[in-house]
C-alpha cells in the first residue's frame, strides 16, 4: 500500500553502457503499472533496481516516501515473482511460502494460517505438500504468487511472471492476476514483453526502448494517441502499417495522398491538424490493420492491390497484401462482412481494393517520428 | 529389390553381431588387464612361503602371516596417522573450497576477476617448488618429523581455496534468481548460503569431501620431505614406499602387498558408495575447465 | 594477403579453402603479437595513470579535508572514531600499532639485511670457559630472506590500509556533507553476512593461499637469484648471497665440451617432458573415448559392471598400484618371472633399464602404465559428456546418410574437443608436472649417462618437475638451480597456456554448441 517515485534513475554497467536513462515516473498507491517494451529495452533492469536487486547509479527510488538507494532487498517492503518462479527446489510449496516468515520469526500457528489462506486464494491447497518439480507450470506461477503474497509487503512486482506459460495458460492466469488484484489491493508493478499483457493488465503502460521511456499512459491513450512512432507500431496487434506521404494543405483542408489516391483528413484528426496550424509537406502516414476496410471497384479513394497471404484467425482476416508500387499492408477483416463466396476468393494472387477514413489516421514526423498530434 | 533389401537387412544384423562380439572380447580383457594386478596383491598378500618377489601369482602356501607382520610393524602408526589427515583435511578443506567457490561464483566485487587471473596464474608454478620453503616453516614451527601430522594437515588445507573450480562450476548452474527471491524473503547472504545453496550442492559437497578425505592417502612426496625419515611422521605411502626400495623389498614385499589391501579397502568402499556424486563431479568439472 | 568475401570463399576448392585459412592464421600472427604488447603497453600506462590519480586523490583528500580527516593521516582510524565508526576506527588504529610495533621491533632489523643477506656467517670464535675455538654462528640468510619477504609483504599491506583509511575519511565527510547517515559498527557487522558476506568468506581460504603459497613462490623466485644450496645453507655452514642473473646464464648458456651442459640437460629433459605430456594426455584421452563410446553402445550389456571395473582402479590409491605395477615389472618381476617360467623369453627384460635408443623402452612403459592408470578416469568423463550430445543430432546425421564413421568424426569428436578443450589443455600442463607417476614408476631411471654430470643424477625418464625434486634433495642440494628451473618450468607453462587459450574454439566461440 504505497506510492513508489522514481527520480532520474539511472542504470550505468561497469562497462559504460548505460540501461536506464533518466528514468522518471510517479506511481501512485494501489496502481497497476506496466513495463513494456522490447528485450534489451532496459524494463527489468529497472524493476530490479526497484527491488534492490541491481545497484542504483544514479538518482532516487523512493517506496512509500522513504529513498530506499541504500536499503537492501528484504528492507523495501517488496515482493517478487520471478520469470522463472524461483522456487526453491528442495522445499515443499508449503516450505516455499512460508520461507519468508520463517526468516523473521513469525510464529509457526501464524504461519500455518497465512500460508493455507494464501494457498486457499490460489486453489494449491492439495499441492502444498508437494515439491516444485511435481507441479505444471501455472501450478509452479500460482506459488510463486503465493510466497509473494504472504509477506503482506507495499510493492508487488512481477517481472515477465507469465512468459514461461503456454498461451492458453497465459491467458487464463492473466485474468487470474486480475482477480489477485482486486483482492490484494496494493501497488504493482509489472514487467512484460507482451503488448497484449500490458493492455489488458494495466492501469497505466510505461513503454520503453533502448533505456529512454518512450510514452506513458493509460492503455487507451497509448493505443489512440500514441506519442511516437514506436509506441504506434508496439501497441496493437497485427501491427500498424505505416506508409511515407505526402500532406496537402487545400483550402484550409487536409489531404493525403497515398498510392496516387487522395484521402481528406476529415473528423477529429483534421480539426487537430488545422488547429495546430500543421505545415504541409512529407509525412509518415500510420494506419491501424482494423482500419482499413475492402472497397469496390471506382469507389472514390479506392486503392488497389494484390493479395499475398491469407491468415484465416476464426474470427477475421488478416490479409497480407501488396499495392500497385509493392508496399506491404496488412487489412484486418472481420469474417462477418464478408460472404462466403468472397472468403473463398481470398486466394494468393487476387485482386482487391482498400480504402481508409482520414479520421483513423496517424500521423508522424519523418524526423523525429513524434506524433504530429500530440504537444 | 526386396531381395537385396532383404540382403541387406542381414547384413547390417550380422555385422552388429560382429561388432559387439568384438566389442565383449575387448571389454572383457580390459577388465582383466585393469584387475589383475589387484588380483596379485590379494594374492601375494597371503602369501606365507616367501617374502620375495616370485614368479608366480596363486601362493603355495596360505596363511595370515603378513598380516600380523603389519600389526606388529610401525604400519598402525602410519595408518592412524593417513586417517586422522584425512578425515581432518575433508572437514576444513571442504569448508574452504565451498567458501572460495560460492563467493566466486555469486558475488561480483572489484577485485573478483584479477583474483581468479591471479590464482590461474599461481597454478602455473610447480607446486614441488614451494616445498623446499614450506618444509623449513614448518621446521621452525615445530610441525616436522613426528609432529608432522598437524603439519601436513596445515600445509595441504592452507592452499586449498586454489581447488575451487569443480565446485564453482556447480554453483554457477543453481540459476541465480533463487538467491535473489531468498534475498528479496528476508534472508542475508548468509543464510541465502545456508537455507538456499548448501542443500541444492549436496552432489558436489559429496564429491568435495570425497576427493579431499581420498587426497591424503596418495600423497607422497610431501609427505616423505616432512616426516624426513622419522617413522612417526609418516602415512602410508611414505612409510610403505621405503618397504619397496632395495635394502628392504626381499623382506617386505608381501608386507607390502598386505599393507596395500588394508590401505585400498576401506577407500574403496568409501568411494563404491559415493561413486554417482564423483562421477557428476568429474565430468562436470571437465565440461565447465 | 587477399582477403576472400564469404560467397568467393565457398566458391574455392577444398585445398584452396586449407590454404587461405593457413594463410589467414600466419598472417594473424604479427597482429596478435601487437595486440599483446599493446595491451600490456596498456597495462603499464593504466597503471601508471591510477598511481596519479590516487596521489592526486591523496593530496585533494587532505586539502579539502577537515581536522579529523587530516589527523587520520597519521594517527589512523581517528577520523572514523571521530565520526561515530568506533568498530572501524579501533580497527585502524589497531592495525597501525601492530604495524609499528612490528617494523620497530623485528621489521626493520630484517628489511636492513635484506639487501646483503646477512653479514657474519658462521665462525670460529674463542670461548672462555672451554678455552677452545667453537664455531660461532651470525646471521641467517633463509631468515633474513624469507622474513624480509614477510615484511615486504606486510609493507604492501600497511600501503593498502593507509589508503583505504584514507579513502574512508573522504567517503564519510561526503556522506555527511549530503546528509545521509553513516553506517554504525552493528551496521559493519551485519553487513559481513550480508553484501560483503565474501569478504568474510575469502578472508581464511586467501589468507591460506597467501601465506603457503603465493609467499613461497615469491621466495623461490628471489633464491633463483642467490648461491642458495646444500653448502651455502644461510646458518650452519656458510651465508648465501645475491648472485644476480648467473643461475640463469648457468641454466641457459651452451657451454659446449668440457664441463657440466646445463642448457643441453635441460633441452633434453624439457624435450622429454613435452613428448610425454603429448603422448600421456592424448592416449589417454581418445582411448578413453573409445572405451567410453564401446561400453555406451546401444546394445552392449552389463554396462554397469564394465563402468564399476574401471572405476574401482581409481579408489585405489595410487601410490599402491604404481608402486605395486613397477614391481611387477621390475627385472626380477612377476612379469618376467612368468614369461621365463613359460618359457617365452630366455633372458629377463631390463622394463625400467634398458637404456638403448635414448631408453625407449621404458619411455614407452610409463607411458602404456599411464593409459592403465588414465583411461578409467577418461571413460568417466567422456561419458558424461556423450549423454549429453543431443539425439537429435545423430538421428539427422543419419537421416543424411552417415555411417559410423562419419558420425564420430563428424559430430561426436567435434563435439568432445569443443567442450574439453579447457580440460585437454590443463590436463596437458598437469602431466607435465606428472611426479606421481614418473617418480614411483622409474624415479627417473635408468641413468642418462650422458646428461649426468648435470645436477643430481638424471634419468631418461625424469621429468622437470622430478629432476627439479632431485635437484632439491640430498647433501649437494642446489636449491638456486631449482628455482631456475622451476621459473622455466612456469615460463613454458605459460606460454603454452597462453597460445592455447588464444586458438581454443571454446573460448573463441562460446555459444556454438550451445
């Protein structure tokens, strides 16, 4: 139950590389909050210094107010499950939970209670005579949570808890941490590499790449107004295609013209470019797969391409497809729309046409590839 | 087709059977090669008739004889004093090796690489060397000739943190987020020590112990420069060596025999029982260099 | 040289490919030696650099120091005490009243004659009370030397503490300076289980290696460079003295006819040890794979007890087996007894005498009784690393269509070189200073007759480390010659280790098979 303030953090490795740069965020009490981004992007390193497990080089942590730079791991009341669980292999699960207790002499009827209660939360009642080794995978994850619960600690962190997990078993533990949440009512702070995680997890994303934090924000605003062109590209699965273009100013309307066809930037997204008075000239152009739908033939705005690969999903499709000067696009399909004569001309080699609203695009600097949108 | 398929088929059955019938045959005279001199120091041990070296293996006469020549020689001297060397070195070098290797493999202080550079760079040096300079302190401190036991107890532990290769490589596969989940429960390294790494590197606790207890019972030229002849101060092989040297061997050549079963035996079953955690030792060793 | 692009490369015949890598290799030589002498230029100059910069943090230390810093500098530990670190503080100042007490009482005397070695050796000298000439004995040379090595040591260590009271001082002003609270002796203490547990783990085994190790070593390379020996033995009969580099002129200048040849000796004798090294590490090592490969064949029954024979001969201890297996071979032997009993020979064979083609024979001997003792401890290791050659590999490889054959060299021997080059390489060093074997196999023997006048008496079958141990025994003991050797026997060592790490694919190429 506590506010967790990150100052400048600063991660710099014995030989020069630095991790984390300057590394700022407030997270406030009882908030969930994920780090995302690619491996390498600095993440861990810094949920690791959080938890006093990787030195400090520069800048402050503070945990409920208090700087905790100089405090060791077992001092910053904070629990941890690790990518690997990190159980300990030659005790029993009820050994596992109740090692943290035992370090600090809690009674033993006192820990008989926490642990079958926390065992009880997680459904590992019948295991907890057993060794890790004779758990499944999502049996291993639910101890781990347990011996992180038991230690009543402010902070939970969970640094890529779900990735050694199947994909079916992912999702369900995901919904399971979830529930966790609602029913441990303390601050986390969690670690994935997995976009879908983040969104579904988090109150707030952190997105991070190469050390720099790239955006900060709700699920929504990373999704809708994402500052950059990475967080664009991160965020949303299959991914945004982007597109160089050129913007044209007319008569106080915006236009863009990709593929020789000329789309109006009509909606929000035009009163935003005429409010901030945007110059024209070339501009990299970001369109959502699920934002682009089929067109017919002469339709205005009509862009015509070939189909490469059709990944049939069950609930839509994707389609790979290459325009008139071989750009890649992928167009996301619900399968609904489309009838099952049309489904099964989707073959490689078929001639289709795309079109986009101007009110879902986004739009990107070449330069600096910020979001020309936001401030 | 299927014919020669067929043809074949035998052809590879009947070549396996070739090839494991000559692969029996080797085994079976590499096991007698590797036991027959065993075999003869079983054999000549009771060997009543002569004290010298024969030509032949099955003794004409049995009988205890020899035996009792060790129980009334300075034999029980050198042995009591080979075991409480070893039993002595197994404890405190183990302690040391395990101290020297978990430090090394888990924690990572400035000096840690130059440490380990260093001590490769020390191994370099004939250890014969050193002797020469080790057996005069120890002379000046009064650990020689028949005080030589806490002597060589000294010598063989003081230098034992340079052994901890085997075991660092050990340690270095327990993956290091059990330390760090311990660390983040409340325990001290100390007790991420104790609680968390000891129990998971009993294999090569095991093989540590072993190799140390079974050290001393080979050592020899150490051994001879500290006892400097004096019977007292002598293991096995020192004490047993001068049975084999010319002035003596006519008189004590099965005595020697004999000594070498008592000396074997209770090695040997020591090391039956644990053979599974040396065997991961070795190759592990090998693997990590 | 011209350089190949990786698709021109695949396009060369099989010869071309051999070639332009043996080129590549010779051409990569004088830059790695630059590289070498680069990087230990690199090294003084790093050194030399941190020298600066620590009498420049020294001097900014005291400058910007307050009181209790700049007393620190001579009365040690005072600053810390001052500031509340009373446990640190008491230890300083400990440290520096036994230093003291030491270099007055004992360390200075030993420092002084360090450079001499001692001024009055034994003497005659007239007694009153007996009316006679008793010998008289002076100084000590030993003493003064292994002593003066001591207090150089404790010397270093003084430095070291001095500095880091010093540093200490800076650290705690910077902290009150900041605000942040320094740590107080229970601190110190528990912090010795906890982040600096390893200084409290290596504090014993580092002191053990330091004292029986490193100061012995130290002192055998300083007697290299004196007349140490069975006459000059520094108290009883006659002080040593410095000799400079003449043990090495001794050991490495070709003085050709007359005299005694140490350079040729030693030649010979390296020439030996590196023939035996060779021979002893590799034998053993492909036959052991093999025994490993025959008794792991799928197939093969009772694999078990083959494992357990071979493993039994390494619980014995093998000062038993050597010993025992030379006796069974000596000239009155149960070996030789059996083949004349049988008939087969008329005359016994001279195993361990025969000096003819420079002792072949038992050359070859010790090397066959080698593999005996060598292969049961192979066999172990290779299996364990062939359990772990991935199936996989051997189901596609035959799926390819390789045989037996093929698979073992094109797989299996890749394999196992690549995982045990580190072990084939100390393996390697370590037969070379293999005493156990030759010394109680053949104690040297027989008799080089032509190599003899050297040093101790030297056998066709010595090793440096077993001639070196010769050298060091007995009356006419030339410790000074054995230091020589034992530093050449490190220089070689090393060198060899040196090349060796530098060509290893398993240092090169860490993650190839992994």
């Amino acid at each position: 139950m506590a506010s967790v303030k990150l100052t400048k953090v600063k991660k710099v490795y014995d030989n020069k590389v630095v991790a984390v740069h300057d590394f700022d965020l407030d997270i406030k009490d009882k908030e969930f909050v994920v780090f995302v981004g690619p491996s390498g992007c600095g993440k861990s390193t810094t949920l690791r210094m959080i938890a006093g497990l990787e030195d400090i080089s520069d800048g402050t942590v503070e945990i409920d107010g208090e700087v905790v730079n100089d405090l060791q791991p077992k001092d910053r009341g904070i629990a941890m499950v690790f990518q690997n669980y990190a159980l300990y292999p030659h005790m029993t699960v009820y050994d596992n939970i109740a090692f943290s207790l035992r370090l600090q002499k809690v009674p033993e009827d006192v820990i008989y209670e926490k642990v079958t209660n926390a065992a009880e939360i997680l459904g590992i009642t019948d295991y907890l005579l057993r060794k890790p080794r004779a758990l499944s995978g999502g049996q291993r994850q639910r101890v781990a949570i347990g011996r992180a619960m038991v230690r009543n600690s402010k902070v939970f962190l969970m640094d890529e808890p779900l990735s050694n997990l199947d994909a079916k078993l992912r999702n369900q533990m995901r919904a399971e941490i979830i529930l966790l949440r609602q029913k441990l009512d303390t601050t986390f702070i969690y670690v994935t590499h997995d976009q879908t995680e983040a969104m579904t997890l988090a109150d707030r994303i952190v997105i991070m790449k190469d050390g720099f934090i790239m955006q900060v924000g709700t699920p929504e605003e990373c999704f809708d107004m994402p500052k950059n062109l990475f967080v664009a590209e991160f965020i949303g699965a299959p991914k945004m295609n982007v597109l160089k273009t050129e913007l044209i100013k007319e008569g106080g309307k915006y236009y863009v013209k990709p593929f020789g066809v000329k789309i109006e930037v009509d909606g929000e997204k035009g009163e935003k470019l005429a409010k901030k008075q945007a110059a024209a000239g070339e501009v990299i152009l970001g369109v959502r797969p699920e934002h682009i739908v089929l067109a017919k033939e002469g339709q205005t705005g009509a862009i015509p391409c070939v189909l490469e690969v059709n990944e049939m999903m069950g609930s839509e499709l994707h389609l790979h497809v290459y325009t008139e000067d071989g750009t890649r696009l992928i167009v996301r399909v619900p399968t609904i729309d489309l009838t099952a004569a049309q489904r099964e001309n989707m073959v490689t080699g078929h001639k289709l046409f795309i079109t986009f609203e101007g009110k879902v695009m986004h739009f990107f600097d070449p330069e600096t590839e910020k979001n020309l949108l936001t401030d | 087709m299927n014919e020669t398929l067929e043809k074949r088929h035998m052809g590879l059955k009947a070549s396996r059977t070739i090839s494991n019938t000559l692969i029996y045959i080797i085994l079976i005279v590499m096991s007698v090669v590797w036991l027959i001199p065993f075999i003869c120091i079983v054999l000549q041990s009771f060997r009543v008739e002569s004290t010298w070296q024969v030509g032949y293996v099955v003794p004409q006469q049995w009988g205890w004889d020899n035996y009792k020549a060790l129980w009334n020689s300075d034999f029980k001297r050198w042995y009591l004093n080979t075991f409480i060397i070893a039993l002595v070195v197994a404890v405190l070098q183990t302690v040391i090796v395990l101290c020297m290797s978990y430090t090394l493999s888990r924690f990572r202080f400035k000096l840690r690489d130059g440490l380990m550079r260093f001590m490769l760079i020390l191994g370099m040096f004939p250890g014969m060397l050193t002797m020469i300079i080790l057996y005069r302190v120890l002379k000046d401190l009064g650990l020689t000739q028949a005080n030589a036991v806490p002597g060589l107890i000294l010598v063989y532990v003081a230098s034992s943190g340079m052994g901890y290769y085997v075991s660092k490589g050990f340690f270095d596969t327990i993956p290091k987020s059990l330390d760090e989940a311990a660390r983040i429960d409340g325990a001290t390294r100390a007790q991420v020590l104790t609680k968390i790494i000891l129990p998971l590197a009993k294999p090569i606790v095991i093989y540590t112990i072993l190799t140390a207890f079974m050290g001393p019972w080979g050592d020899f030229v150490f051994a001879r420069y500290v006892s400097f002849g004096t019977s007292a101060g002598m293991n096995v092989a020192v004490g047993m060596y001068s049975w084999l040297q010319l002035d003596q061997i006519g008189q004590k050549y099965t005595m020697f025999c004999a000594g070498g079963v008592i000396v074997a035996i209770p090695v040997t079953i020591l090391f039956m029982c644990l053979q599974k955690y040396y065997v991961e030792g070795v190759t592990g060793g090998a693997v990590k260099g | 040289m011209k350089r190949y692009s990786d698709l021109e490369f695949l396009k060369l015949s099989k010869g071309q490919k051999f070639l332009y890598k043996l080129q590549s290799f010779f051409a990569a030589i004088p830059r790695a030696i630059g590289r070498f002498f680069l990087a230990i230029g690199r090294l003084f100059k790093n050194i030399g650099l941190g020298i600066g910069r620590e009498f420049a943090d020294i001097f900014n230390t005291f400058k910007e120091g307050d009181w209790k810093t700049r007393v620190s500098f001579l009365v040690m530990g005072f600053g810390s005490m001052a500031r509340g670190q009373v446990l640190r503080g008491l230890m300083f100042l400990l440290f520096e009243a036994v230093f003291i007490f030491y270099m007055v009482t004992a360390g200075g005397y030993w420092m002084s004659m360090l450079p001499s070695l001692g001024k009055i050796g034994p003497h005659q000298e007239y007694n009153a009370v007996l009316d006679a000439y008793t010998t008289a004995y002076g100084d000590n040379s030993f003493k003064i030397l292994l002593y003066g090595v001591l207090t150089m040591f404790f010397i270093v260590a003084f430095i070291y503490t001095w500095r880091l009271n010093v540093k200490q001082n800076k650290i705690a002003q910077e902290y009150l300076r900041s605000g942040r609270r320094l740590k107080s002796s229970g601190d110190d203490l528990r912090s010795l289980v906890d982040e600096q547990f390893y200084k409290t783990l290596l504090a014993l085994p580092l002191t053990g290696i330091l004292v029986f190790t490193v100061m012995p070593i130290v002192f055998m390379i300083l007697v290299a460079f004196t007349n140490y020996d069975g006459s000059h033995d520094g108290y009883n009969n006659a002080l040593f003295g410095w000799q400079g580099l003449a043990n090495f002129r001794t050991m490495l200048t070709w003085t050709g006819g007359g005299g005694v040849n140490y350079s040729a000796t030693f030649g010979e004798i390296l020439t030996w040890t590196l023939i035996w090294a060779f021979f002893a590490t590799f034998t053993n090592y492909f036959l052991g794979m093999f025994v490993a490969m025959m008794i792991n064949k799928k197939g093969i029954r009772l694999k078990k007890l083959w494992r357990t024979i071979l493993v039994l001969t390494i619980a014995i201890p093998q000062f038993i087996s050597l010993l025992y297996v030379s006796k069974m071979f000596a000239k009155n032997g149960i070996v030789n007894g059996l083949l004349l009993n049988l008939g087969w020979i008329s005359k016994a064979i001279d195993f361990w005498g025969s000096t003819a083609h420079n002792g072949l024979l038992p050359r070859v001997m010790v090397i066959v009784i080698n593999i005996w003792i060598g292969i049961p401890y192979l066999m172990l290791i290779a299996t364990g690393i062939l359990m772990n050659i991935p199936a996989d590999l051997y189901e596609s490889s035959r799926i390819d269509g390789a045989n037996a054959w093929q698979q073992y060299t094109k797989i299996t021997l890749p394999y196992m070189l690549f995982i045990t080059g580190p072990y084939l390489l100390t393996s390697f060093t370590g037969n070379m200073n293999n005493f156990n074997v030759i010394y109680l196999l053949t104690g040297g023997a027989p008799t080089n007759a032509a190599a003899s006048g050297a040093a101790g008496s030297v056998g066709y079958t010595d090793l440096l480390v077993t001639w070196l141990f010769k050298i060091t025994t007995g009356a006419e003991a030339q410790y000074y010659l054995a230091s020589v050797v034992g530093i050449l026997v490190f220089l070689v060592v090393a060198v060899i280790s040196l090349v060796v790490y530098n060509v290893l694919p398993s240092i090169k190429n860490e993650e190839d098979f992994q």
